[in-house]
C-alpha cells in the first residue's frame, strides 16, 4: 500500500519534475531549431496531340474553273478530340488574285473553342526525289506559339500556297493526280505529381476463361443438336447474355431442366460463332470456326451471323457484325447486305450499302449481280430508296459562303451553304 502511494504521488507532481528537468539541448545552450517547412511541389506539362491525313485529288484538272472562294474538301478526320478537314482552293481563295494562286486551308470542322494547335501542310513530290514543299507550324512553335482557333469553321492556312502555274508543271501533279499530308497537333495540358506509384494489373481474362468452359465442356448442363453437329453450354451463361435464352430456359413457360435443345435454321458454324461470342465478347473469326460449303467467304457468315443475332437478342454482336460488313462491302455483297440489313432493321447499315451502290462508280457493277436481281423481285422498295441516294448523292452540297478576316487563318461558317442560284443550303460535316 504504501508503494502505491509513492506511485500516486510521484504521478501528481510528475509535471513538475519535468518542468524541473532540463532538456539536454538547453543544458548544452544550444538555441532550438525552427521547424522546416513542408515542400511540396508540381509540374505542368504542355505536349502536342498530333495526327495527320493523307488527302489525294485525283482529277485535278477537273477541278479548275470552279472561280475563286470555291474549294474541294478532305474527309473529316479526327486528332486530339477535334474533328478537322482540308480544303484546296483550285483557283484561290481571293478574288483579287486572279486564279493566279491555289489556296490550302486547315478547318476545325467540330464543335470547339479556343483550340490551340500547331499545323503543318506538306505537298508531297510524286517525282522520287523526296523534295516535298513543306509549310510547317511546328517549326515557328517557340517563336509565334500556337495557333488558337476560335470557334468551328475557323481555319489555318495560305491563301497563297502555290503559284498555279508552277504547280502544274512540278513534280507535285502526277497523271492529273496531287497528293497532300497535312499534321495537326492539339495543344494539351495535364498536371503531373512529383510521386506517381502504381500497381500492375494484368488485362482481364475473363473470356479467356470462359471460352476454355465452352471449349472443354466441363459443368454443361444443355446441348444444342444443330444439324449434324451438337455443342455443349451452360445454362447461366447463356441467360445472362441473351434474354431469348433467359425465357427459354427461366421464363414463365421456361424450362430450366431441359438437357436438349434442336435449334432450327441455323448453320453449325454460325451457331458456333454466336456460342463463341457469348463466351468470350469476341467476334470470332471465320477460321475459328471450321470450314462449311454453304459459309464461302467471312462475309456470308457474319451475314448469317447478323441474322442470329437478332434472333437471340445479341444487340452487340449484331452491331459487330454491322460493322464488319461495312468494312468487307463489295459490288458483288452489297445488294444480299441491303436486303440483309433491311430484314433486321440494320438502318445504318442499310444506309451505308445505298451510299455505297449509289455511286456512280459502284452502280453499273452492283446491278450486274445475282444480289441486285433478288432486289428487283424480292424488295422493290429497297430500288425506291436506291434512286432516292442516288438523287442526293447527284445533288453536290459543297458550296459554301465565306467570311472574310484578316489575317492567313480566317473564319469559315461550316452551317451554311448556297447552291449555283443562290439558294441556301444546309450542310454537315
């Protein structure tokens, strides 16, 4: 007890023997140090976006004559989130120049403001001699800075980019044909921070791995007997892709006890693509999934492939194959992709296989087909819209009214447009 006591007491006056002890800093004399303060620090950084096009006009020639302020413009093209076109003014783009000059212009084409951006505009020598003319921004960076463009139509370039007449007698025509590459590079600013740690995650595998369950079989629960072939899969998977398989298997009239299914009016190597794609989220390609006499070429079984699909409610893969058959169009597919993309409600897929036989170059061998003969027995109303794209691809909506400024890069209203008398237009990008 008496231990306890000393105990207590020494803890009451404990602050008071330490006020009592000195430091051994103050025993030395030594003056206490302030505090450092804490260092922090960042970095702005400032890099280019850069991204260039290839615009080629073939015909050249053709395009004279059309009168000073008129041009021909590249696609749409897109660097740094920005969307940007080339426009070539045959005769020049000033009146006062007198078609002496051809005027080369880089447009911002997409909504914007206050984009800042470096250009560069290189008339490419079709000669060998890699002596191409080169108009760059880039060079001037440091000295000048970027180019900031205001709002969209607003435009970078030379009213006088080449002497007509020198043009065409260079190396820069070729069989009546002139090439340009323009590079764009949108200003971008980020933030970096002094310590950046981080951790490697591998990409998923997920389909990887479900494609080896559909490979392997292993826990099937169900085999679909399509034609002479049968292909093993599992229920849950299959329902949580594709809400025709969820009511066939978990609706109301559902059976989830179900061990077979015979699948009708579907080719083996279709079905096992669909299979293959609701494993793996992948679009299979067609040497992954066996020859077959009826599946020729990629194109019929992405056709076949688009069509079961749209039967099982894959809206994805209808969509993947949309996109392939857009990129594989030919004058012999394009009237059975018509027909295809017009039974399944495929509308820009139908657009883009009108835009496409719409084309006079296009025309007189699409018609030649056995798909376009179908056409003409089978959907009449595809014709009707056929010479409806026709119309509009004849209707030439590039003329456009400029607005004046004053200096190299000048404003374009990219909204309007006026026709050969003088009816306003309405034009998009």
């Amino acid at each position: 007890m008496a231990k306890l006591d000393a105990d207590l007491n020494g803890a009451r006056d404990g602050g008071d023997r330490a006020a009592r002890w000195p430091s051994l800093s103050s025993a030395a004399g030594e003056p206490k140090r302030p505090a450092q303060p804490q260092l922090t620090q960042s970095k702005s950084v400032s890099e280019t976006v850069n991204g260039s096009h290839l615009y080629t006009i073939k015909g050249y020639s053709l395009s004279k004559g059309m009168g000073p302020g008129k041009y021909i413009s590249s696609d749409t093209f897109t660097v740094g989130g920005y969307q940007w076109a080339i426009y070539f003014y045959p005769d020049g783009k000033n009146p006062e120049d007198g078609a002496l000059y051809v005027s080369v212009f880089i447009a911002l084409a997409s909504d914007g403001t206050d984009v800042r951006a470096l250009f560069e505009l290189t008339l490419l020598d079709q000669s060998g001699k890699e002596k191409h003319k080169v108009h760059s921004h880039f060079d001037r960076a440091l000295e000048s800075g970027p180019y900031t463009l205001k709002y969209k139509g607003s435009m970078w370039g030379y009213k006088r980019f080449f002497r007509r007449s020198a043009l065409e007698t260079s190396d820069y025509i070729k069989d009546d044909c002139l090439a340009m590459r323009c590079t764009v590079g949108v200003v971008r600013t980020r933030m970096e921070a002094p310590w950046q740690f981080s951790v490697p995650v591998p990409p998923s595998d997920m389909g990887q791995c479900l494609g080896k369950l559909l490979e392997t079989g292993l826990g099937s629960d169900v085999v679909f007997k399509v034609g002479d072939e049968s292909f093993r899969a599992h229920k849950l998977i299959l329902a949580a892709r594709s809400p025709v398989f969820r009511a066939q298997f978990f609706g109301l009239i559902g059976d989830p006890n179900i061990g077979s299914v015979a699948v009708e009016d579907v080719d083996p190597p279709v079905f096992k693509a669909m299979l293959q794609y609701i494993y793996s989220d992948l679009l299979p390609d067609a040497g992954e999934v066996g020859e077959s006499p009826s599946m020729r070429t990629s194109t019929i079984l992405v056709q076949h492939l688009l069509a079961a699909a749209d039967r099982y409610g894959l809206d994805r893969l209808k969509l993947l194959c949309e996109e392939k058959l857009c990129r594989e169009i030919t004058p012999d597919t394009v009237a059975a992709t018509l027909a295809l993309a017009e039974q399944h409600q495929c509308a820009l897929l139908k657009s883009i296989c009108l835009k496409y036989a719409a084309v006079p170059a296009n025309l007189g061998a699409v018609m030649q087909t056995e798909g376009f003969g179908y056409l003409e027995e089978t959907c009449p109303s595809l014709l009707s819209d056929l010479l409806e794209t026709i119309a509009v691809v004849d209707d030439d909506p590039s003329q456009m009214p400029l607005k004046r400024g004053g200096s190299s890069v000048e404003g374009l209203d990219l909204a309007d447009g006026v026709d050969s008398t003088g009816r306003r237009l309405r034009r998009r990008l």
